[in-house]
C-alpha cells in the first residue's frame, strides 16, 4: 500500500533544511514587521491567537517535532494566516545558524520541557548557551517571555536570566480566569492550570551595556 499523500503546507511549514542555511524574514514573510518567535510552539495556540490579534506582527514558531509543527501549520494554513509559520527544527540551531542578529522583537518559551529525570537535565532548552542564542537575535529593547508550571524549572530560567546580566525584569499583569476552552495563553497553560499547578511567568526586557 502506497503512504498516503503528505499535504503541502508550504509556506507555513518549512524545515531548517528546506532553508537552505539563510532566512530573510522580509523575504519569508513578504513583509517588514517586527517577528517575534514562539520556541517550542507546540499545538500553536499562542501563535494563532497571537498572529489573529496583531496583525501588524509576525509570528515563528519554531517546532522540533514536525508532527506537531505540521499541526500547527495546517491550522495557520486554513485560516490563510500571512503573519503566522511554523518552522520544523532544532531552535538552537535555527537560532545559531540561520536567524540574523538583532532581527527578532520577542522570543517566546512556554512551557519548555522540564526533563524531569536529572541525567536528563541538560537537555533542557534553557541554558548560558541558549540565553547568548537569544540576545543575539534580539534587537535592544526586545523581550523575553517565558513561563512554567515546574517551580523548579522556573526559578533556574530565572536565575540564568538574571545573572546573564543583560535582562531587565518586567511586570505582568494578574493572570486572568479562563472564560472558554481556547482562553489561555498555550495548551500547556490550560493542562498546567486544569491540575490546579501554580503558574510561573517571567518577561524581560533585553538591555545590554
Ligand atoms: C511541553 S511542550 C510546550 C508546547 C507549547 N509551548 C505549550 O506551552 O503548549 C514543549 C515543546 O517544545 C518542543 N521542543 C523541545 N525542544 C525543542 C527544541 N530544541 N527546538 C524546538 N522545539 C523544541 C517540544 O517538541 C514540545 O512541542
């Protein structure tokens, strides 16, 4: 029996591979707003409510799971989102060797993997390395926006933002209660939250020197 067909979900779905090792976001949006980038998209509730709400900004999600990121991009593709993609891949890697310095406004992770089991600790996405990744794409004055429901997790992303030294922490508003099934920020958000776990959320301000 032959596979079934994979649907083309070009543009909203292309590898790091597809790329060819550059990425002009004007090129690749067809547009000059600010991109902002969603690590670790997953099933991509903060990048379609995001990219529906402000059309005046791209999205990037940036999924190693293509099975997931394909999902993502198949919702992006039936709303014929233009300020919305999903890129499959490594972030680390998109962000080492593809993504130009100083071109991204915000870098969002939300929920990133907690690699529970401690010899599997430094597969955690959050580290030094990570954070240099980051403010290298960042412009000055972008931001940082990360949350958790592992306490753990979330009080090392704090202290690996804090002595990086070139964060400035930044206020959020109260979380608010959920109204509906699609009101939270990602999916991981309204598990996190339906088993009554504590939400962590972080957001800095990129300001070096
Ligand atoms: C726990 S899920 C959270 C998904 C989503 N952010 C949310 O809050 O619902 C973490 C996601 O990060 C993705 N991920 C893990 N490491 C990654 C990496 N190095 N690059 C890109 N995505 C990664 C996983 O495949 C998974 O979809």
């Amino acid at each position: 029996m032959r596979p079934p067909p994979t649907e083309d979900l070009t543009p909203w779905f292309l590898t790091l591979d597809d790329l060819g090792g550059s990425l002009d976001w004007a090129e690749f949006f067809d547009n000059s707003q600010p991109v902002e980038l969603d690590i670790g998209c997953g099933r991509g509730l903060f990048l379609v409510n995001s990219a529906l709400a402000h059309p005046e900004t791209n999205y990037c999600g940036i999924e190693i799971d293509y099975r997931e990121g394909r999902r993502t991009a198949r919702r992006l593709k039936k709303r014929a989102m233009a300020n919305a993609r999903v890129l499959g891949g490594d972030a680390n890697l998109a962000l080492e060797k593809l993504i130009a310095p100083n071109s991204v406004s915000a870098v969002h992770v939300y929920f990133p993997d907690p690699w529970w089991k401690r010899k599997h600790r430094r597969r955690r996405i959050f580290t030094d390395v990570f954070l240099d990744l980051v403010t290298n794409v960042l412009v000055e004055g972008g931001e940082l926006h990360s949350w958790s429901d592992v306490g753990e997790y979330f009080q090392t992303i704090r202290s690996l933002v804090d002595h990086h030294g070139a964060f400035q922490e930044l206020a959020l508003p109260d979380l608010t209660v959920p109204q509906h099934d699609m009101d939270y920020l990602t999916s991981y958000e309204r598990k996190g939250r339906r088993k009554g776990s504590d939400i962590h959320r972080g957001r800095w301000r990129f300001a070096p020197g």
